[in-house]
C-alpha cells in the first residue's frame, strides 16, 4: 500500500509544506429497503449531485450516527471475516462528520492508524489535513475520512483482491449512511473498488465520475466521485501536487466553496 510511517510527522510535514507554495497554500447486507429508497431517489435525481438534494426520505443525521454506530460495533469492529484481523491491532472504521458533504476515502490503514485506530494520522494523513484544512479551507472534523481496507495490511503491502472483496460492502455501506454530495477517491485501489475499473489513477483524476449509491451500477441515485492521488504518493512526488490541487478545486468549485485567492 502507500507506505505510511510513523516517523516526526509534523518535522516532515513542515518541511513539506515549506517546499511547496500549493498546499501552503461477506460482508454487511445492505436491507432491499434500503435500496428500494436509493432507487427512489435516484428515479427522482437526473443528474449527478441531486441525489442527496432530493433524498430527504434517507435518514437524518441522528439516524446515521446511529447506522454508522451500529456498522461500527455490530460488524466492524470484531470482524474476521478475512485474516487480515489476526494481523491487526484494531480495526479503523473511519471518522469525521456523519452528515459530511465530502468523503475521501484512502487504501487501509497504516501503522499509525492500526496503533491508533484512527484513519488517516500517519505521515500521508498528516498532509490530507493539510489539504482539506489549508488547501480547501475546510475542517477535519467536518468531512468524513475512512479506507476500502478497515485493517491494516502486514507492512502496509497493497490489499489484495480478496481483501478488498471482504472488506468494501463495509465501504459501501458507510457511503449509503452518510449519502455524500461528492466522494475523493484517494489512491488507485480506493478509485478502482468504487469505480469497478482496473484504470490507473493517472487516467481516471482530473474530472468527476459517477459512483452509484446502490452498488449496482445503473441503479438508484449518483454521487459525483473525484480519483486523485493518494497523499502517500504526493509525499513521494512533490511534483505532482499541482494536479491534486487541481482536482480538490474541481471539487471545491462543484460544492460552491470558496477558493482562496493564492489557489485560484
Ligand atoms: N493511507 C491510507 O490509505 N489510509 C490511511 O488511513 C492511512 C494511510
């Protein structure tokens, strides 16, 4: 996977943003009701993005802290369906704001993550916050941040196929709770398990994509999803980060957020 370590993350988060003006700057069932509603909705929703404008009848953001505790405590946490969970220290389920806007959505869980239990406070997790609260002007707390793997993979290798079979109806069920108006796709294996597509991320950044609430491809409400690279791989290509940028302002512009003037 993106390695993640966790080494003096704010001596090298600092010396990152130094160097760079931009940033500176088996699973769960998913119930037929709820798919029936999904595709309600996504009847209802014509284009990309209305979905969750038009979903009133899905739940309020009581109902989902409470279906996110739930997937949490019910299936997440003790789970064993793949070994990956005689590996782990714990399984990370992912945090933020139940009712977010926007969800990324990362590889598994590194070392930090895995001794925490917290997604995304390791190194690369150091420069995501650095994204969303600098670059996009936004607070942590305020978007939901979470994996396609909920345990750490032994010395962070990439997930495996049957890994991230396991694993991603977790996935799928948090982003039908939470019903985002866009998702970031970190990384190749976040983009390709949300988007059914063996593409590389090179090709698939830079404009948004449809992912289907439901699962199913073609059926019920769509949410816009925005691939970028995964912090990871911008720690170890600076030169990149350019692009990243340009692919948050997509988002920013599409949800109406203010670009700050360095950025524009
Ligand atoms: N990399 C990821 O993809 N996810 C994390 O939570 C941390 C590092």
């Amino acid at each position: 996977m993106a390695g993640d370590e966790s080494t003096d993350v704010t001596r090298a988060l600092k010396q990152d943003l130094q160097t760079d003006a931009l940033l500176g700057a088996k699973g769960v069932p998913v119930s037929s009701a709820r798919i029936a509603e999904l595709q309600a909705a996504g009847e209802q929703a014509s284009e990309p993005g209305e979905a969750r404008a038009q979903a009133q009848r899905g739940p309020g953001s009581e109902e989902k802290v409470e279906q996110l505790r739930a997937l949490q405590e019910e299936h997440v946490r003790d789970c064993t369906v793949c070994h990956l969970s005689e590996t782990r220290t714990q399984t990370v389920f992912g945090q933020g704001d139940p009712d977010a806007r926007i969800v990324f959505v990362g590889e598994a869980p590194g070392f930090e993550e895995d001794r925490q239990g917290i997604a995304f406070v390791g190194r690369a997790g150091q420069l995501l916050t650095a994204m969303i609260e600098r670059g996009m002007g936004l607070k942590r707390e305020d978007v939901f941040i979470c994996n396609v793997l909920k345990c750490r993979p032994p010395n962070n290798r990439t997930p495996s196929t049957d890994e991230i079979a396991a694993c991603s109806p977790y996935l799928f069920q948090q982003l039908q709770i939470i019903q985002p108006e866009v998702i970031i796709a970190l990384g190749a294996p976040a983009a390709q398990t949300l988007l059914n597509t063996r593409d590389s991320i090179g090709r698939l950044r830079g404009r948004f994509h449809d992912f289907y609430l439901s699962g199913a491809a073609l059926m019920g409400p769509i949410v816009p999803l925005m691939p970028t690279y995964h912090p990871a791989y911008l720690l170890r290509s600076p030169g990149e980060k350019r692009k990243a940028w340009e692919d948050l302002k997509m988002v920013m512009e599409r949800l109406g957020l203010p670009i700050p003037e360095q950025f524009r």
